[in-house]
C-alpha cells in the first residue's frame, strides 16, 4: 500500500520541470526538417534559376551567330555557359547539348525528351553540340544533377540517388546573321 501511495505522488513531486523540455524535442525535429527542407528547395531554386540564366545567355550567342562565327562554336558556347555557372555549379558537373531540327514539331519531340542516361552506368550522355546554319531551328539543353545536401530530402525527394536533375531548355530559329 505504502508503494502505491508513493508511485501516486511521484506526478506531484516533480512537477512540470521537464515538460518545456520535452515540447521542444516533439515540436523542435519537425521544426528543424521544415526549415531545412525550406534552405534546401530554395537553394535548389536558385541553382536552377542560375541555370536558366546560363543556358539563355550561351543559347544567345548561337542564335545571334557569334558562335559559329568564332574559331570554334562550341568552346565560345561552353565558355560563356561556365562563366555565367561561376563556381555555384561547376563546368566539369554540366552537360549540355544543341541539336538541329527542320521543323517545330520536331523540335518538340526532343524537348520532351531531354539529356539522355546511359542505361549500364546511368550517366547522363549528351546527343552533340550542333550550333546549325542562318534560320535552322535548335533546342539547346543544359542538365546538372543538382546533389541534395540534406540527405533526409534526397532520400524522399532524389529516388534513392540523393539528387535531382536540373535541367534548362532554349528552343529558338537561328537569326539570318550572314
């Protein structure tokens, strides 16, 4: 009996010492996870908006033919794509491609489809870099596999891989620049 009254009054000894405490453990991990993941997809958003940004302003110098007036096109091209990524992304880590199309409906099919894997390694592969002629129609890619560094996020988010492909597409008609 004299146990029982004691467990009883072990509630009312203590008090609430410890009660803010544990609050803060239940409702301060869900806080924390929502503000990381809030740091993570707006840092992502920014990476993909600096991505734009490059992919336009290289596109730019194909469409206006700069590049295909240089030595070579595809160095002018990717010179400017890893200026304007700066170090925020790193050339070494972008694949990009330029391909020529006839016709806008073609030019659709392959904006759909994008950079394509390698289906051994899963390595993204470029289809080639083709700046094209006065009035050809081109769809400039640029892809960065953009790697979480929350892992809990890339876990949910990046399919196991711990990332997420980023990827910016430019369609345009080649100004006649002759």
């Amino acid at each position: 009996m004299r146990l029982f009254s004691l467990v009883k009054r072990w509630p009312e000894a203590i008090g609430e010492c410890g009660a803010a405490s544990i609050e803060f453990a239940i409702v301060g991990t869900s806080f924390m996870l929502m503000l990381l993941a809030a740091f993570e997809f707006g840092y992502m958003l920014f990476v993909q908006s600096v991505l734009d940004n490059a992919a336009r302003d290289a596109a730019r110098l194909v469409r206006t033919g700069q590049a295909q007036q240089s030595a070579n096109a595809e160095t002018t091209f990717q010179t400017l794509l890893c200026n304007d990524v700066g170090t925020l992304i790193g050339c070494g880590n972008i694949i990009y491609q330029a391909l020529v199309f006839n016709d806008w409906n073609s030019a659709q099919t392959s904006v759909n489809n994008g950079v394509t894997r390698n289906p051994q390694t899963g390595a993204m592969e470029s289809a080639g870099f083709s700046p094209g002629t006065p009035s050809q129609i081109l769809v400039v890619t640029v892809t960065y596999q953009y790697p979480f560094f929350t892992p809990w996020i890339g876990g949910l988010v990046g399919g196991g891989t711990n990332s997420a492909f980023l990827q910016s597409t430019v369609v345009f008609q080649n100004e006649p620049y002759n």
